[in-house]
C-alpha cells in the first residue's frame, strides 16, 4: 500500500499536469481566448517542473545530457517559467489583449541566468533526487537557492495577492474557487521553498534542522501546489464542461433560500396569510425540491409580508437607526433601516398596538429578482445580527442570576 501511495505522491502530479496540457492542446476554442496561451504555458511549465523531479525521468535526465542533478535546474526553470505565465495571465484578466507586459520578464530571465551559473558553479558530482540530503553544507548550493528563492517570491507574492483579490470580483462561482485555489497552490509553493532554503541554510551554519517536520513539508507541500494549480487554472474549463455552473447555481439559490428563512419566519408569524404554504420543520426543509421556484416565492412572500405591516412601520424608527449607524454606507445602510422597521413593527403589532393612519413608507429594495433578492438577504443579515445582539443581555442575565 504505501508503495503505491509513493508511486501516486511521486508520479500522479506530472501525470495529471500532462493531462492538462493535452487537455488544453485539444480544446481548440480555448486556444483562442486572449488568456488562453497563459493558461498554456503555466500547464505547460509545472508538467515539465514535475516531470524532472520525478525520480525515473531525474536519472534520465542526467543520463541523457552527462550532467547530474540538471533535472533539478531544469525543474527550476520550469517553475519560473511558470510564475512569469501567472504573472502575465493575471495582467490580461485587467488590461487589453494588445498589452505584452515585457517588462515582467527581465528579472525571471536574470534569475534563471544566475541560478544556471551557481548551478554549474555547485559541486555536485552524483545524481541524486534526494538533492538536500546529500549537497546540503556544500559550496554554492546555499546561495543557489536563496537567489532562486529571491526571483521566486516577488512574482509568487504578488500573484497570491492578485489570485485572491480577483477571485473576490469574480462573477462566477467556478472563477472565484479556481483564483483562490491558484493562489492557495502558489502559497504552497513559496513555503516550501522558504522551508528548502532555511534547511541549507542550517546546514551551512551547523544547526539541526526538524526532521520529522521537514520531511513532512518535503512530502506534503510539493503536491499540495501541483494540485491547487492545476485545478485552479482549469477549473473555469471543466467546470463549464461538466455543467457545474448550473450545480454552483443551485448551491447558491439553496444558501439564500436558507439565509432568507429567520426574516420569512418572522413574517409568517406576524401575519400568516402571506404563506402559500405553512412552515415545515428546518431539519425537513434542508433539501427542498425546486429550489428555484420555493427561493422566488420566499422573496414574494416577504414582501407581502412587508406590505402587510405597512400601518405599522414607523418612519421615525428608519431615521433613528440611520443616524446611529456608524460607518454603514449604501445598500448595507438601506438593509440596516429596512431591518429595523420591520422588527419594530412586528414587535408592534404582536403587542397590539394601534395602527399607524399616515402616508405609505417608501419600499427600499432591487428593480428586479435578482437584485431585490440580494437586498433582502442583506435586511435577513442586519435582521439576525439585530435579533442576535437584542438576546445577548437576557442571556446575560440568566447567567448572572
């Protein structure tokens, strides 16, 4: 068992990046988006990266050129082949398809100059895959890294910062997840090789470096980059031929229907006819079937709802939270004022107070479904938080007594 465990740890990332790349090769409509030669060459650089580390086509490599160890320069290379494609892939996400950032590429190419002369420079006369091991405390092979380390963490830097903010403007659910798992890959990355250049490092000065921690981060790291990369590059492409953006959809219309239930609920009880149909336990309404009809309904539903308490609300009650929210701007305000209209007016109308004989609140919201839908899941927010707070002293109380 643990023989192929190693054999999948080992193999399985180059393996999986080759697919990928034929992958790539054959989607022919792909090819023609302006991101598309990026996306290729980042699939490209961690195959070849991962296929010179891997122990078989390592020997061979050294066997071939007379060479040893070049599979790990050649690995290297790779890989800043691999943080300039990001680089690049990034910028045309935010600029015009004419823009070539050539200026990204001077100092990958002054990196890989210089790590190809210390490499020569380094005295590591026998081949060996487990490089560390044997060469650490050697002549050259410290500085190596650290150069290499120092080309390295700019580009990766700022390509997780990018990754993540990105993913946060993303418009699909398949984009965000792919972005932040690049940049969780990326991350993995960096860290082992800080790890790596702090083991030569204590190995130059003499100082004993964590075996046990080590090891696992030599084991565990390396994959955990290949596969957030590789999936997070490609996922915008399997994730549309697999139809998985209609499955995002769903996960997505369920999360609201849910988020939507404490303010429906509420509602229900201050005024049970706006329901087409009563409420059923939580636990029964997990899954519920058409998703995206009871999620449209439930919005109806609330809004009746809200209409219902219309000689309940308050206006002064609106103004008052408006003036003592500090810091809310925007819809997020709008919500807030919403939220605490309605649950003064329920709290109003479940104390039978009189109704209010005066001119129509004016109705905060979207123009459409989709719209008037994140509104009100903004008002259901404001209206837990508000719920939550206005709990926290009687159980404060309780716990006092």
């Amino acid at each position: 068992m643990n023989g192929w465990a190693d054999w999948i740890r080992l193999y399985g990332p180059a393996i999986l990046a080759w697919a990928f790349v034929v992958g790539k090769l054959v989607d022919r409509r792909r090819r023609a988006a302006r991101t598309g030669s990026a996306i290729w060459f980042i699939l490209f650089g961690l195959a070849c990266s991962l296929t010179a580390m891997a122990p078989a086509p390592y020997r061979l490599i050294s066997e071939v050129s007379g060479v040893p160890n070049l599979g790990r320069l050649l690995s290297h290379l790779s890989v800043l082949l691999v943080a300039v494609s990001a680089r690049i892939l990034l910028m045309r996400l935010n600029e015009t398809p004419s823009v070539w950032p050539a200026r990204q590429i001077w100092w990958p190419a002054t990196v890989a100059v210089a790590i190809t002369v210390l490499f020569v420079l380094a005295d590591t006369p026998v081949d060996d895959v487990r490089f560390a091991g044997r060469y650490a405390g050697q002549p050259w092979v410290l500085e190596y890294w650290l150069v290499f380390v120092a080309g390295l963490a700019p580009a990766f830097v700022r390509t997780i910062v990018l990754c993540w903010r990105y993913g946060g403007l993303s418009g699909t659910v398949a984009g965000k997840l792919g972005l932040r798992a690049v940049a969780v890959g990326i991350a993995c990355s960096l860290l082992y090789h800080v790890h790596k250049a702090l083991f030569f490092g204590a190995a130059d000065i003499g100082v004993a470096y964590p075996k046990g921690f080590g090891g696992l981060l030599d084991r565990m790291l390396p994959l955990l980059a290949a596969v957030f990369v590789l999936v997070g590059v490609t996922l915008p492409t399997w994730a549309r031929k697999l139809r998985l953006p209609a499955l995002f959809g769903w996960f997505g219309q369920l999360r609201d229907y849910h988020r939507l239930r404490p303010l429906w609920l509420a509602l229900y009880r201050a005024t049970p006819q706006i329901a087409l149909v009563a409420p059923r336990p939580a636990l029964l309404d997990l899954l519920p079937t058409d998703v995206d009809l009871r999620l449209y309904r439930r919005v109806i539903e609330i809004r009746d709802g809200r209409l219902a308490l219309q000689p309940y609300l308050d206006p002064e009650t609106g103004a008052a939270a408006r003036a003592t929210a500090a810091g809310v701007t925007g819809r997020q305000l709008d919500a807030l004022v919403e939220a605490s209209m309605l649950a003064a007016a329920m709290a109003a109308k479940r104390a039978g107070a009189p109704a209010r004989d005066n001119e129509l609140v004016a109705v905060a919201g979207g123009r459409d479904l989709e719209s008037d839908t994140a509104f009100l899941l903004d008002v259901a927010r404001a209206y837990r938080r508000r719920a939550t707070e206005a709990a926290e002293p009687v159980r404060g109380q309780g716990v006092s007594a």
